[in-house]
C-alpha cells in the first residue's frame, strides 16, 4: 500500500487541490468555533512519503527532520491559539513505515484498530 506525500489544509468550502482527497466527513476543528479545517492527503505527489504526524501549539519551534504545514488548524476562533500540523517524512533508504490513512478522532473516542494517535489534542488547555 502507498503511503501519504502530501497533506494540505482548507477552510470552509474550499477545496483542496486536484491529487487530493479530504478525510471522509470528519473536520480538524469540531468545537473550535472557527472555520471548518478540512484535511486533503495526496499519495501522488513525488515526495517521500510521511512517516509521522503530530500537532504543533501556538509557537513552538518545528523539530528538527520535520515540515509545518503553515496553516491555523483553529483558524477564526473565538478562544485557544493556533494549532498547526506538522510532518515527518521518510527518508527513501528508511525502513520506517509510511502513514497509510488518517483518521480524525473527535473528544474521548478511541483509537480504532490498529491506528496509532499522535496524542496531542487540536483544543488542549494551551
């Protein structure tokens, strides 16, 4: 199975570009009051593909071997500061397995399968 290239964020009723698809019916921000954050994953594009994927709060420093995708997960609300996502790629000699899918888990619910979560959360007492 081909692994995620690519990761674009949109607001409201924007879509994301032509190779992406948008995460089945599930926004970023539910709750947050802002605009509705969409996620849109590419597996076409010619870059290696994403190894992890985790969130970044307000101004925290991007890690080392990371991208930010530089778009306000919270865009427009009302409280809390921005969120923004960020990615690890693998490298192409890298044994490390690539993000398949992602899943959008909303308040208390559970890791389906064997999905892995990234553990922090888009609303966190920031």
């Amino acid at each position: 199975m081909s692994g995620i290239t690519d990761i674009e964020i949109t607001y409201s009723g924007v879509l994301g570009p032509r190779t992406f698809k948008r995460t089945a019916g599930r926004t970023l921000n539910a709750g947050s009051g802002g605009n509705t954050a969409w996620l849109w994953v590419s597996k076409q594009t010619a870059r290696d593909d994403i190894a992890q994927i985790s969130l970044l709060y307000d101004d925290e420093d991007t890690p080392d071997g990371w991208e930010k995708i530089a778009k306000d997960i919270t865009k427009g609300s009302v409280e809390g500061k921005p969120v923004f996502l960020a990615v690890k790629r693998k490298g192409a000699d890298e044994d490390t397995p690539s993000v398949v899918a992602i899943a959008i888990q909303h308040e208390d619910e559970a890791c389906p399968g064997e999905i892995m979560s990234c553990g922090r959360a888009v609303m966190a007492d920031m």
